[in-house]
C-alpha cells in the first residue's frame, strides 16, 4: 500500500496536528473504528448524544479534527459521527478510492451500515459533499436528510479555474516561506480574515506533509440522483473557484428532486458561515 504521506515524519506531524486540533473543539469525544471492504475506517463520536445523530464528511486533504472546528455550531444540537475518509488525512487506512464512479459512495454507505444506522442525517462540505452526493446515488434510503456546503460532484468547474493557485503553492514549496500559503489560499476565500491559525496550519500540514489530491468526486449522473427523494440543502460560494454557485445551484435543482439551495454571496470556497447561516442549517437538520 502507498502511503497517501510524504514521509514517516510527515505522517507524525500530521496526526499530532490531528490531536492538537480535535482538543481544540472543547468537547467530550470518543474514537471508533470500523471494517469495510475498502479498509479500516476510523470515526470521532461527539456532540450531544440525545441529539439526532449526524454523519459528518471533512473536505479534501484536510482532517475531521479540522472540520469539527469548523462545525462546531453543530455540536450542541446533534449527536455527531464525523469520519476520517478513506485515503485522506487521518486515521483512516491509506487506501486511495477513484475520484471518479462511485467507490466513495459504496465506502460511505459501508459506513452507515457498520455503525449500526438503516438511515441516518448527512453533512458534507467541499470534497466531503462530493463523497455525500456519491451516497446519495449509491444508497438513497439511507440518507434521511443532508447539507451539501460547497459541495463537489454537483457541477465542478473546469479545472483551469484554478491553475492559478499552483503559482503561489510552488513557490511556497520551493522557498517555505509561509507568505505564499496565504497568497495560496486567497483564490480560495474573499478575505485574509478567514485564515486563521487553524486554517494556515491544515494549509501548511497538508502542503509539507501530505501527498495532495487534486482530483474532485467527479459529477453525480442525473437519472441516479433523481432516485434520492428525502430533503437536500446545498450551500454553494458566489466567488467559488472550484464549485462556483451560479454552475452548483443550477444544477442541483435539475437534478436532486427535494433540493434546497441558498447562495453564499460575496464568499469564496474557504469562507465563514453567519450565525443566520449556521441556524438555518441547525433548523433544516431538525425539521420533522
């Protein structure tokens, strides 16, 4: 098995990053690993446990313990099961799935079943959202409701939107000078403000540790999207370079039967949800 890391070293640094950051969310938490025939796949349980459970998907070369800082608005109302991916950052095993059919949908649905759900509320964002628009074409039942944030695999922009982010990343590669993962990350969001330390830190993780994918969930076919009939929401960024609202909101009203959409406007892919966005996204969760 080829490591999805650049070195042993690497590796370490990345899961005590890892750790580091998961003590960040200030919660009680729990680890839990399950077999799938993809390979051991590892969990964090957290949140509020008489709450509704929630199975959470992280975005691409980046790790859970970063996307529960991210989503800690969620952790007072939900009973959360947020996933390592299989071949990304984590504890997960280093198997690496292919960005196109639907391998990632047949892993998450594996996931469903040995955590013990029939059906069970879905949250993705960026990469995350393309493995959750991947289930709900593979197993439709077992998604009860969803929100996609920026999702990939709806309607991905071509990919020379953003060539010129590998200017900047090259340079930090070559120099190491921190200035340039800023300059990187800029195509991404619409503010410096939203790189904070946290955020810099996955950057630099993943840029000198991790072996990054670039390649996206590619886009979900529309007659086995339209099999999926319970409740979606789908949040995409005006100014996305990857998953631009005006391709993503179009697209997911052709072809997800129950859709809801609303536009992030002004926001890039890296952005930071208001506390109306936030509620709307707790209140959409718990509708009956």
């Amino acid at each position: 098995m080829k490591s999805i890391y650049k070195t042993k070293e690497g590796k370490k640094k990345c899961l005590e990053l890892y750790d580091k950051q998961l003590k960040k969310i200030g919660a009680p938490y729990e680890d839990i690993y399950v077999d799938t025939s993809f390979g051991k796949t590892h969990l964090i349980r957290t949140g509020n446990k008489a709450g509704k459970p929630l199975l959470v998907f992280h975005g691409g070369n980046s790790t859970t313990a970063y996307n529960l800082l991210l989503c800690k608005f969620l952790l007072d109302d939900f009973d959360i099961y947020a996933v390592d991916i299989i071949g990304h950052p984590g504890k997960s095993d280093e198997v690496s799935l292919s960005s196109r059919g639907y391998s990632y949908g047949k892993w998450a649905s594996e996931v469903i079943d040995k955590i013990g759900f029939r059906n069970i509320m879905c949250y993705g964002g960026s990469f995350g959202g393309g493995v959750l628009a991947k289930l709900m074409c593979i197993s439709p039942e077992k998604v009860e409701r969803c929100v996609l944030e920026v999702p990939s695999g709806i309607n991905n922009a071509f990919p020379i939107s953003s060539a010129k982010m590998m200017i900047p990343l090259i340079k930090y590669i070559i120099t190491k000078n921190e200035d340039f993962i800023i300059k990187t990350a800029m195509y991404m969001t619409n503010g410096e403000d939203i790189i904070d330390e946290d955020t810099k830190d996955i950057l630099k993780d993943s840029f000198d540790n991790v072996k990054t994918k670039v390649a996206m969930p590619s886009n979900t076919d529309k007659n086995r999207m339209n099999k999926f009939k319970a409740p979606a929401f789908v949040l995409a960024g005006e100014y996305d370079c990857l998953f631009p609202a005006k391709r993503v909101i179009k697209r997911a009203k052709e072809i997800i039967p129950n859709v809801r959409t609303y536009e992030l406007r002004g926001r890039g892919h890296m952005h930071i949800l208001t506390n109306k966005e936030k509620q709307m996204i707790i209140d959409f969760l718990k509708e009956l």
